[in-house]
C-alpha cells in the first residue's frame, strides 16, 4: 500500500533531527583511538598478513580487537541514534596496503557484515579518481559511472546499505570535504515549509541499477521512498543521480515529482544543515544511511600518483538489530541486492543465478 500524508502528521524528535551548527562545540561524535586500540589494530593485521581478509569472522576480529569491542558497541548504539560517528587514530602509516585492508575489515567486522559494492563483487571498495566524468548527460556511458571513481562534487546521496563506513589512507590535495545531512531534519523542513511534497516522496521512485544487474533482472528497481514514516521516526533513501536514470528508463519525471526533488535539494543544500567533515589519514566515518544523506566537494589531487586521495568504503549490514531490522524489502535491498551487489562473503552468487 502507497503512503500518503497524513493530516496529523507531526514533525521528528529525537537525536537522529540535527542541523550542522547543533555541533559547533559538541565533539561527542568524535572518537580518538587510544594507544592499546591502535596497537592492537596493527598487532592484529601483522599477524594476519598474507591472508585473505574475506576469511577474517567476527568471534576471530572480536577477539584480536578487544580493546576495540567497547567503542564499536558505543559507536554502533550511536548510529541507531544520531546517525554518524567518526573514529580517528586508524594506524593507517605503520601498516602495508595488505594489513590495512585486514584491519579496515575487522573494524567492519566489529559492527556487522560486509556486503558486496558492485558488479565485480568488490568487499573493499578503493575511493579514488579514475579519471571518470560523473554526471546524468545522455550519455550512458557516463550514466553508468559510479561518483566514488571522480574527484566531482557529490550530491547530498545515501548508500544503499544500513551503514557505509569510509577509512581514509591519503587526503586530497585540496578539496574533497565530507558534508553529511540529518534526513529526518529535512522531513521537518519539508513538513513546515512544503508539505505538498510530502505525497511525492513518500509514492517514492525507481532507481537505475547503472547495467549492474544480471541477465534476468530489472534495469532499474521497483518504487523506493524518499521518505518512509514509521511510528516515531522517518527513515529515507535519496541518490537523484540514479532516480534520473531510472526515469530516463522508464518514464519521464512529472513536474511535480522533478518539484518535489528540487525541494528536497535545496533544503539539504541550505547553509545550516549540513555537518562539514575534514578527513585526516586513518579517519573512519561511520553513517546510517536511513537517517544521514553524505556528499562531497570536488578535490585537487597531488601529481604523484603515490599520494593522491585514497579511500576504501565498507557496505555493512547490521542484521536484524534495530532499528534497521524494521525498514521494508524496498527501502533495505531493492537499491542494494541486485547482480552482484549486496552479497556477503558467503552469498556471492555467479552471473545467472538469481535468489
């Protein structure tokens, strides 16, 4: 059944509603690793070196982690709530590229389980200019470049999964500023403001699958909210990239659907939403993808390929924890699982097979 507005509809509460000056001196989303969190971080990936980091299990990382366990339990209860969390003090200088990506997967490990990011089934998935032109042109392909292969500004998005996490190696030359937005506070907005949009975004749209999917599957998915209202809270899923390919698929979009995205846009876009984020080497900034949209600036890079701006993204699924466990079908797999995509370590399926 396809929401609508109710008219005692009623604006969110709670830590998850946010605008960036709420932080102008509140560092709680902040958390500096210690020296027994760090060395245990490099302990652990020097014993590992050589394997395979896809073999690593929770019980196993727990375990060599624990100095770690109490801070991704705290930081895990903080992305149910508010909705971000950033880690500082990774190692990332006193470990090979090898024992990094072991022990980026661990700390994974310590919050859910890693999902697969794109069609060659990548768990770790490396942030970096490739040199590609990202945008929506008519040119498909441009339409099916991914924005993490560009140093382009990056639209106010979400991942697909419950929580991305992005562990920073190399920071920019210039630019290339994380800014994260409460997607509960722009419901509120749009609720005060712009109400008449509100039936639009809940009705929702299809996404492109970007020629991700297999032989067998949709080009594009079915119907996803922008917003979808629970008791209490509103979770969202937004990437207009990829409603504008799926309408470009399917059907154009209406002026009031195209309204109501340019809407929701300059709300996000407004000065005192956003959270601005300056990646440091060995950042890990943890979202929620229900409650936190994430976008990017455009970047400098450095001449030297060995230093330019490097990044791996984990996709973490959180099970059936709260309050992920409560989205729909929709809202939680139709953007994530389709091909390739959104397999864990022992669901990666070969091209054809469709479950």
């Amino acid at each position: 059944m396809q929401e609508t507005m109710s008219p005692t509809a009623r604006p969110m509460r709670g830590p998850s509603v946010w605008k960036g000056a709420d932080f102008a001196a509140d560092r709680s989303w902040l958390h500096e690793l210690g020296a027994a969190q760090a060395g245990a971080l490099v302990d652990a990936a020097r014993r590992w070196e050589g394997r395979d980091f896809r073999a690593l299990g929770s019980e196993e990382a727990r375990t060599a982690l624990a100095p770690l366990v109490p801070l991704a339990d705290t930081a895990r209860a903080e992305l149910a709530t508010r909705g971000f969390v950033l880690l500082r003090g990774v190692p990332v200088d006193a470990m090979t590229p090898g024992q990094i990506q072991l022990a980026y997967w661990a700390i994974g490990l310590l919050f859910g389980q890693g999902l697969t990011q794109n069609a060659q089934a990548d768990f770790l998935c490396p942030v970096t200019d490739r040199g590609v032109d990202f945008g929506y042109s008519g040119s498909a392909a441009q339409q099916n470049v991914r924005g993490y292969q560009s140093k382009a500004d990056l639209n106010y998005h979400c991942d697909p999964t419950d929580v991305v996490a992005l562990l920073c190696v190399r920071k920019a030359l210039a630019g290339g500023k994380s800014t994260i937005v409460s997607t509960p506070a722009i419901y509120n907005e749009m609720l005060r403001q712009h109400p008449e949009h509100l039936p639009v975004l809940l009705r929702g749209f299809p996404y492109d699958r970007k020629a991700e999917q297999w032989p067998g599957e949709a080009a594009v998915t079915e119907r996803i909210p922008v917003f979808a209202a629970h008791d209490g809270r509103v979770s969202s899923r937004y990437a207009r990239s990829y409603i504008l390919g799926g309408a470009q698929k399917t059907a154009p979009l209406t002026a009031a659907e195209t309204a109501a995205l340019d809407c929701f846009d300059a709300i996000a876009r407004r000065e005192d939403m956003p959270l601005h984020m300056a990646f440091e080497p060995g950042d890990v900034q943890l979202l929620n993808n229900f409650t936190v949209l994430h976008g990017r600036t455009a970047y400098e890079d450095h001449a030297d390929p060995a230093r330019r701006r490097f990044l791996w993204r984990l996709w973490l699924h959180l099970g059936d924890e709260a309050p992920w466990r409560g989205e729909s079908e929709a809202m939680r797999w139709a953007f994530a699982r389709f091909g390739n995509l959104g397999r864990s370590v022992t669901d990666t399926l070969e091209p054809g097979e469709i479950r």
